[in-house]
C-alpha cells in the first residue's frame, strides 16, 4: 500500500537520496527546504521534482493530516514552521538517520560504508562494481555518482533489484550506532565533528554490530586499534602495510591517476592521489568478499569516473587546471593537497570553511596541515566561514585561521568577485586552482566561474 512521506529539509545529500528511494518504491514523496525558499542549489530541486517530488515552501504549508511518516534533516532546528506544524497536528516524525537505519537494518544484505574520509567514493567504486557484475543493489550515496545522474535523478541513489542495499553512513551526529551491516567498511577515522576518542566509540560500535565481515584500514593507527577486539574470523584489512590483507603493491602515481597491483592484478585509476587508491583496495576487498573475480574489479575501476566535487576537474584554460573538491577536515585537505602537487605544480588553494562549529574543533589542525602542505609559491584564499543558517556561534573567523598560517601568501577576500579577480591576477600556465569546501552547492558555481574566467583570459 503507497504511503505519504514528507522530507524537512529534503535538498541535502543524505535526505534527497533517500526521499527518491522512497519515491522509487511507489510512494507518494513531498517535502520542502530552505535552499528551495532562497531558490538556492536549483538543479539539485529540479531534479527531485522530475521524479515526482513535490515540493513546498517551507512555512508550514506542505505539513497536512493526511501525511503518514515525516522525515526531518538533523540541520532542522525545533522553531522550523514545518516541524512546529508537525508537533501541532500529532504526526509521527523520525529522523533521516534513523529512518534510513530502520530501512537498512531489514535487508538480508546491508553493506554499509563508514569512515573519516572517502566514504562516498568508496561507495561509488563499490556501487559500480556491484552494477556491472549483476548484483543490482539499492545504493544511497553521500556524493553524485555521474552514471546515475545520467539517469536523470540527482544522482546519489539508485533503486536496486536485489536483498543488497549499499550505503554511506555518517557518524557526524553519532547515528552510526544504530546501522547493523552484514559487511562493515571502516575507510579509517580522523578527527572530524567530534574528538578522536568521541569517534573511537561510535566506530567501535559499529565494528562490533556488523554481522559478518569488517573490511578495515590496516594503515590507519586508530583503525588498527579496533582490528585487535574483532574476531580474527570477520577482520579483511587493506592498506600499504604489510600486516594488509588487500595490499596494494608497485604503486605508481600520477597527476592524472595511478597503478597498482593486488595479488598480482593490475589495477588502474583515472582519479589522482594516494588515497583513491586507498579508497579502490576497500572496494576490491568488498568485492573479493562477495565472490567478483579480480579480472572484473580492475575492468571496473579502470573506467571509474569519480563523484562530483572529489576531486573533480573542472577544465583547462591556458595551462591552468581548476578542480571542484569536498575536502572539509584536514586529513582529506592534506591527501588533496598531495594528489594534487604530485608533478611539483604550484598550487591556488581555495577554501571555505563549512561552518562555525567546524571551524572551532579544528582550527589548530586545519592551520597546521596548510603550513605543512603549502610551499612559499603557492597561494591560500581563505573564504569566509559558511552560514547555513539557524543558531551558531560565530565567535571565531577565517582571519583567526590566518592569524596561524605561514605561508606568505595567503589572504582572505569577503566576497567572490574579489575572488575571481585575484585568480586572473595571480594564476599562470602550469597552475593549479582548486576550490575546497562542504556544505555550500555554490562552491561548484565558483568553481566554474574561475574556469570560465580564465578561458575568457586565454582569448
């Protein structure tokens, strides 16, 4: 029987995927968002409406007796007018993280993807391979993978035809806890929403709820501490490392992707850094796990495109290439960086920091990591701390991240147009420019801006 379900907040990357599963099985789907209202992140709405999704501003008007589950983003705070009419008209509400772990938690096959960094390109990899061997899983990603865009959703989900469900999880808010996978994959842990031993908890959770196998970092220190309270029987590391179940061997990187060898297969990829390698032996243990031949992973991964904003290259105009890439915590920073920089290139470092709180756990580390991977040619534009909205406490700003920086140029612009002018002026053939940043869809705007300025540069 098709039910009605309403999304507060539906236009992020974890409630937009899950709403079109939902859509996908025959459900009546609506929902509303606040970018919807400041007609902000438009494709990623366009895109849901094209689906059959219905959607309201957000003031209370979608928010009738007649719904029978209603979904709320963790971003929404208790004064929201759709929430407020919620509690007003007794309807029974859920979390996303809870909802989608209620989902998971009764399939016969949940594969769940977990980690610092790289979840979302580990999920993809992953995704892609199950595709294309017959597996037809039900995938809810936390990045746009190309191959389902193409099939005209945003593109972070997929309905499957299978028990299997392959997800990215979040432990951003602690609800990692509640997903029980049959196949766990820890990618490694970094601090990143919370302190170090906050995460060792959450993640040892999870290790301890997956059923079968734990598939784990054998490089990450803070990994490697929880492979000693797994049975033996259900740990597949992967890693560099000797002590790697899945190594990676006769590694050779290049600006524009890598190979390597497992169990003597070669392997190629077309996405550049140390670390998407790292991402690729997580995938090729999960598909050793469920029976894919070698031979096949590595035709899977050789065609492997990436995910939006990892990483993504925009374009190059005049010798200078413009990248679009998430990297938010100073651990995907740094291994951004160093993919980056592999042919010595200087590099214009943009970033904005993803909000307040962000900014605040981690100042000290994200200062270090740009005084130790930014050389004195480079350059660093630090944009202003993103403002998502509602309560925060705006008690620190990017000029306090400046205040701790070495490297000689580095400067902070208030607004965008600035932003473009400085890359006009400073960039030049052999440069590379690249946009850093979560939360803000705009950033990929900024990002094409740069591209097409220096296009029109080059003219």
């Amino acid at each position: 029987m098709k039910k009605h379900y309403f999304f507060i907040g539906i236009g992020g990357s974890g409630m937009s995927g899950l709403a079109q599963i939902i859509r996908a099985q025959g459900n009546f789907v609506s929902g509303s968002d606040r970018n919807y209202d400041n007609q902000k992140d438009l494709e990623v709405f366009r895109r849901l409406q094209s689906q059959g999704i219905k959607l309201y501003p957000q003031n209370g008007s979608g928010i009738t007796p007649h719904l029978d589950q209603v979904i709320v983003s963790n971003a929404i705070e208790n004064d929201n007018p759709d929430l407020m009419k919620v509690r007003e008209l007794s309807l029974p509400v859920i979390s996303r993280s809870e909802f989608l772990a209620r989902i998971f938690n009764n399939t016969t096959k949940g594969i769940g993807v977990a980690g610092s960094s790289g979840k979302s390109t580990i999920t993809a990899m992953s995704a892609r391979m199950m595709d294309e061997t017959g597996f037809e899983p039900t995938v809810i990603n936390g990045a746009v993978i190309p191959e389902y865009k193409e099939l005209g959703g945003v593109g972070n989900a997929k309905l499957g035809n299978s028990d299997y469900m392959l997800v990215e999880t979040d432990e951003s808010d602690g609800s990692l806890i509640n997903f029980y996978p049959e196949i766990g994959i820890l990618a490694n842990i970094s601090k990143d929403h919370k302190p170090i031993p906050e995460l060792i908890q959450i993640f040892s959770r999870f290790v301890e709820n997956t059923k079968r196998t734990v598939i784990i970092s054998a490089d990450c220190p803070f990994s490697r501490e929880l492979i000693r309270i797994i049975p033996r029987e259900k740990v597949l590391s992967f890693g560099f490392s000797k002590e790697s179940q899945i190594k990676a061997e006769e590694v050779k990187l290049s600006r524009d992707g890598s190979t390597f060898k497992v169990q003597g297969t070669l392997f190629s990829l077309k996405i550049p850094g140390k670390h998407n390698i790292a991402n690729a032996l997580a995938a090729i243990a999960l598909g050793i796990k469920i029976g894919i031949p070698l031979s096949i992973i590595s035709q899977v991964l050789k065609k492997f495109r990436g995910v939006e904003r990892r990483l993504e290259l925009v374009g190059e105009a005049n010798g200078i290439r413009v990248y679009d890439d998430f990297s938010h915590n100073p651990a995907k920073i740094n291994a951004a960086v160093e993919a980056l920089k592999q042919d010595g290139s200087r590099l214009i470092l943009i970033y904005q920091p993803h909000g307040f709180g962000p900014t605040k756990l981690l100042r000290e580390e994200l200062v270090e990591t740009f005084n130790q991977k930014l050389e004195p040619a480079d350059f660093l534009i630090l944009l202003d701390i993103y403002y998502a909205g509602g309560t925060a406490d705006k008690s620190i700003c990017s000029e306090d991240l400046l205040k701790g920086v070495f490297v000689p140029r580095a400067e902070n612009p208030h607004d965008r147009a600035e932003v473009l002018e400085r890359i006009a002026e400073l960039s030049k053939p052999g440069d590379i420019v690249v946009v850093m940043g979560a939360r803000d869809n705009t950033l990929s705007d900024l990002a094409r801006s740069i591209f097409k300025a220096l296009k029109r540069k080059d003219t």
